[in-house]
C-alpha cells in the first residue's frame, strides 16, 4: 500500500490521561496511517490559560476560586514525550513495516492550537493554521480530524476559512470543497464551539459521535466477559506496561503518576485505597477505583480505530462499522451526522449488549497493539509475529442478482508461516438487506453467498472475511465484499 493510499489524518488533543494512552496506540500504529498533524488543544476539562493572570470562575466546577488555567501543566509535552518514547523504537518498528514514519516528520507536525482558555476560537493558533494549509490544500483525499478534546482549535481553522473567502465569488465553491474534504469524528463536544459554530456554519461536513465507555474509564461496563482479561493487571504488566519505551509510558491505575501535580480528579496514580478514602483525602471520585496495574482509560483511541488499514473498510463510510464501531444516523444533528452509541449489533446471542459494535473487536484490537509493542522491541523481522495478508476473488464490490450464487474466494498468505484459520460471517446491520443470507463454507478459505431471492435492487449485503494466523499471540486481518443488488 502506498502512503497515498492511507487516510489522511489530524489528531488534536489535551493533556489527560487517556489521550496520552490513546496517542502511544496511534503512534503504534502510524504505519497505517498519513499523520500531518498533532495538535494540542483545550476543552472544558483542561486549558492553559493565557500566561497574564486572567482568571475565570466556573461555577458548575468542583473549586472555589477563580483559576488562571486548568488541569494543565507548566510546560506542558505529553504529545513530545510520546513521539520522543516512539524515535527510541523507531528503528526496530521499521524492521516490521519500513512505512513507520521518521521520528522527526512527526516532530515537525506538532503543533499548539487553541489552548489558552475553554472554546476559545478569537485568534489563529499554530495548529489550527496547520489544519486550515491542509484543508485549502491540493491534496484531494479526505482529511479525517480527530477531536480528542475540544472543537476549538479547528472552529477556527474553518472560521479562518470564512473570514477569509466570504463574500468573495469563490466562497460557494470553497466551502463546498472544504465541507466534502473534512471528515470530523469527536468524542462528544467538549466545548461550545461545535454547538454554537462548526455545526450551524459548515453544516455539510460529515461529523461522527464515537463517544462511549468501550475503550474509556467505564470499560468494565460493557468488555465482553472474554476480553476483560485484557484489563487485568498481569496482562498489562507483560504485554504493555513492561515492553520498552512507549510501553512504560504508559498509564495504569497505581502507577505513581499524575498528568498535573494536586490535579483533584486525577487519582488514578493511587491504589488501594477506597473510594470513601479516595474522597476524605480531598479527590473527587467519579469511576471506581480499581487495583494496581489495571487499564485505566484510552477513550479517545476509537477516533482512530476505523481509519486502520485492516481490511474492514471503516474508514469509508460510517455506517460500514470497524474497530472504532459502526454510525447510526443523527437526523436532527445534521444532513451527515452519525453517532456509535446508538448503533445496536447483534451478537452471536441474539442479544444487542452495550457499545458491541465496538467491544466485538476489543480483543482483535487489543492483540494487535500487544504485537507492535512487541514491535518495538524486536529488532529481527523473524523473533515477531506479523499480520496475515489477506484479498477475496473475485473482488471486495460486486453485484449480483436476486437468487443468483456468488462464489468467494480468500487469497491470504501469512508470512511467518503459521496455520491460517478463515471465517465469513454476514454484517447484517452494516448492510441494508434486513434478512439473513446464507453462507456455505463459512469455515474455509472458499464459500458461497446466495443472495436472497427477496433481496431489491440497490440493496446492499456486507460479508465479512477474518483470516487469524495461529501464533500464540494471534492477529487476524480481514476483508470486507460488498454485494449491491442487481
């Protein structure tokens, strides 16, 4: 795959925890991706302030007094201590992909946005100049804007934009090219600059809601019984916490660190403590704490799930669903609006449980970030595990008839040498035939779909192909067909 060929992505975030975890994952996995920007940005959880002493009182706030910043460290880097962690691997990484991009190409694209003050969006900032270059720029792919904070910082990359070209005879078709080449996916709104400016100016931007517990603080809600291993400390200890740098970076529960020194919401550097004690010793206690070692948080990572090159095709539509889960339409937000957390996947059960358009692939997700840390440490292509590599014939779009059968064929090659083992399966809420298709030879690298005598012309059916190599640590690669009906 060629690097055109990646999505195209900026990713702004502030300084919590879990965007720290969530930035180690992506650098992890910049192999699959075109990064042209990381942005540190504010919200309405963290802000800087502006250096001068201005002060704002808060009222819906747990503080007395008036602050000059929040929950923001003095020189503040956690995006520069990240991509410092990640150039100490980079050579190994580039043994097992030599698309990793260079240490220093990362360096030169970050960047501070809007960071003095909650929704501040009067004054061009370094990133979002950055974000406006890339949107008026020549490049014709999608620039997919990842929002792990506040909206501010691109509100005024695009209101640049206005002020720039409004009232001018090119303003019709700038917006219009701009609105077709944004694509924002955000985890809730946390500021006001999404409400009060982005959705009713750039109304034909498609923006995605991924906000959820799946990956976040309240995780252990809805992981499926068989990945919740996953959170435990002993899994994280060897495949996270343990390997190298990037891995020691990041954060568990008792880890001894803080983001901001006395932060009253951060105690997550604590353990064994209750949370009646927790809250005697001045903190505010909003998740239950859990013991030492543990998965904390990484909400904002699925931003970035569905833009992963591995195979599901999330990235070109959200309603096709992936690691980052599968949109559902937003009517009222908007004409190309969509939200995961009202999606509803049915699982093997016949039930629909909480998040499972994303929690169905945790564990796929989850293994294949323990194998890039290990990555990272491993600087013989052969001492690691690798992804299979996976195509279908006749092809990923076809169309066929009504009752007509169409024949599969996986093409897949591990290049480790381990036993593949293949698996087709209908994703029935990711197409628009309501039934249910057969498959015959769902279990073999050759099946067959016959495409249902009552499906309509312009239906469309999504089978799905997983390929899992049989190592110890097992990755699975995919592919997804699309049917249209003829």
């Amino acid at each position: 795959m060629q690097r055109e060929d990646r999505p195209r992505t900026i990713v702004t975030a502030d300084p919590e925890l879990d965007d720290l975890n969530s930035m180690i994952r992506l650098l992890l996995f910049s192999n699959e991706l075109r990064i042209d920007g990381l942005v540190y940005a504010s919200s309405r959880f963290h802000w800087k302030g502006d250096g001068r002493g201005t002060t704002f009182f808060l009222p819906d706030r747990e503080y007395d007094e008036p602050v000059s910043s929040f929950r923001w460290a003095p020189g503040e880097r956690f995006i520069h201590d990240a991509v410092e962690a990640y150039a100490k691997v980079h050579a190994n990484l580039v043994v097992h992909d030599p698309r990793y991009p260079s240490p220093d190409s990362l360096r030169s694209v970050i960047r501070d946005g809007n960071i003095e003050f909650e929704g501040e969006m009067e004054r061009d900032t370094p990133g979002s100049r950055l974000i406006e270059e890339a949107l008026l720029d020549d490049d014709p792919a999608p620039l997919h804007l990842q929002v792990w904070a506040g909206t501010s910082t691109i509100a005024r990359a695009l209101k640049a934009i206005e002020d720039r070209f409004a009232g001018t005879a090119e303003w019709d078709d700038v917006r219009a090219r701009v609105s077709r080449k944004a694509v924002i996916t955000k985890f809730w709104s946390q500021d006001g600059t999404y409400d009060g400016y982005i959705r009713p100016n750039w109304p034909d931007i498609r923006v995605t809601d991924i906000g959820g517990m799946a990956y976040g603080y309240g995780i252990r809600r809805v992981v499926r019984p068989e990945d919740a291993h996953m959170l435990r400390a002993e899994w994280m200890r060897e495949h996270i916490t343990s390997v190298g740098p990037l891995g020691a970076l990041y954060r568990v529960w008792g880890d001894g660190r803080q983001m901001v020194e006395g932060d009253y919401t951060d105690f997550f550097h604590l353990s064994g403590q209750s949370a009646e004690e927790l809250r005697e010793m001045g903190y505010t206690v909003w998740i239950d704490p859990q013991p030492a070692g543990e998965w904390v948080s990484e909400g904002d990572t699925p931003n970035m799930l569905n833009l992963v090159q591995n195979g599901l095709r999330g990235h070109e539509h959200p309603s096709f669903g992936g690691w980052g889960g599968r949109g559902v339409r937003t009517e009222d937000e908007g004409p190309d609006t969509w939200t995961t957390a009202s999606s509803a996947d049915r699982a093997p059960d016949g039930s629909t449980p909480g998040e499972y358009s994303m929690t169905r692939w945790f564990g796929h997700a989850q293994r294949d970030f323990a194998t890039r840390l290990q990555w990272s440490v491993t600087p013989q292509y052969d001492d690691a595990n690798h992804h299979p590599v996976v195509g279908v014939e006749p092809g990923l779009d076809l169309t066929a008839a009504p009752g007509e059968s169409l024949a599969l064929t996986a093409r897949a090659v591990d290049r480790d040498g381990d036993d593949l083992f293949y698996s087709w399966w209908q994703y029935a809420e990711a197409g628009t035939y309501a039934g249910t298709v057969e498959l015959t030879g769902a279990d073999r690298a050759e099946a067959t779909l016959d495409v249902p005598a009552d499906a309509a012309p312009g239906q469309t059916i999504h089978v799905i192909l997983e390929v899992r190599d049989g190592a110890p640590m097992p990755l699975t690669r995919y592919a997804r067909v699309i049917v249209t009906v003829a």
